[in-house]
C-alpha cells in the first residue's frame, strides 16, 4: 500500500513540475517529459506491470490536462511502460546508461506515436518539421532532465524495496 501512495505522490508531483514549474524553463515551447521518465524508471525497475500500470496514469494526467482526446496519452504510455518493463531482467543498480538509453528511445517512439494519431490523422503531412522542431528538441531536454533526477527514482525506489 505505501509503494501505491509513494507512486500516486510521485505521479502528482512530476504532473505538476512538468506542467507548471518547468513550463517556465520551457526551450521554444518545449518541456520535458517527467511523466515519462517516471514510468520508464520505474518500469525498468520493477517491471512490466508496474510499467503498465504507472504509464496508464501518467498518460492519463497528460490526456486530463490536453483535454482533446481522453485515453490516447495513457494508451501510449502504457504500451511505453510495458515495453520498458521487459527490460527489467538487465536492470543494474549502478548503471545509468541504460534508463537513458531506454528514456530517449521512449520520448522519441512517443513523438512518433503522438504525431501518427493526433497530427497524421488531421491530414498534417509534414512529418520532418515535427521531427526537427518537437520531437528531437523534446527528447534531447528529456535526455539531460533523465540524467539528473533518475538517481532520485532509483533511491525512491530501492526505499521503497526496503520498507516493503
């Protein structure tokens, strides 16, 4: 039960950082992804199911706070999240190359997956303005935000393994 409220705490907080706080910090209109370094760290950590279910309500609070189209975030984030958590099995605790391998390569199948259904589908055809202008500047800013907060996911993480 603490590891469920630990996580919901968790999920608000990156929620509201990466809507509030780092829009201020925001690089021609582009913010990291907290929510999905969250559901990448843990399900890396801890594996498919807790990747499926950490990105469902990640992607939720994204898909609360656009308003267009409820689910497409979760159901994005949830397939991010399992996927991430068949990687669970080379898990090293003293590594952080591989969560920001994993980190990069999910923003960027994020940004593919959000352009394919929510731009592509509208008839907006210009996939390589999108690739250069939103989706490699937001995984770069991704890329750097990963490297200093993972090792608090990590040590959130291993508390909670120590408390039960």
């Amino acid at each position: 039960m603490k590891r469920k409220i630990v996580l919901a705490v968790l999920m608000f907080l990156c929620f509201v950082l990466q809507t509030t706080l780092f829009r201020q910090f925001a690089i021609a209109s582009i913010v990291p992804n907290l929510l999905l370094i969250l559901t990448v760290s843990f399900a890396f950590m801890r594996g498919k199911k807790e990747g499926i279910w950490v990105g469902f309500f990640c992607g939720l609070f994204m898909d609360l706070s656009m308003g267009e189209l409820i689910g497409v975030n979760a159901m994005i984030y949830m397939c991010i999240g399992y996927v991430n958590g068949f990687c669970c099995h080379i898990f090293f605790d003293d590594d952080i190359r591989m969560p920001i391998f994993f980190v990069t390569l999910s923003d960027l199948a994020y940004g593919i997956a959000t352009y394919l259904i929510l731009f592509l589908l509208r008839g907006r055809l210009d996939f390589l303005y999108y690739l250069r202008r939103i989706i490699i500047p937001e995984v770069l800013y991704t890329l750097i935000i990963t490297i200093l907060i993972y090792r608090l996911f990590y040590k959130i993480n291993r508390w909670l393994e120590a408390v039960g």
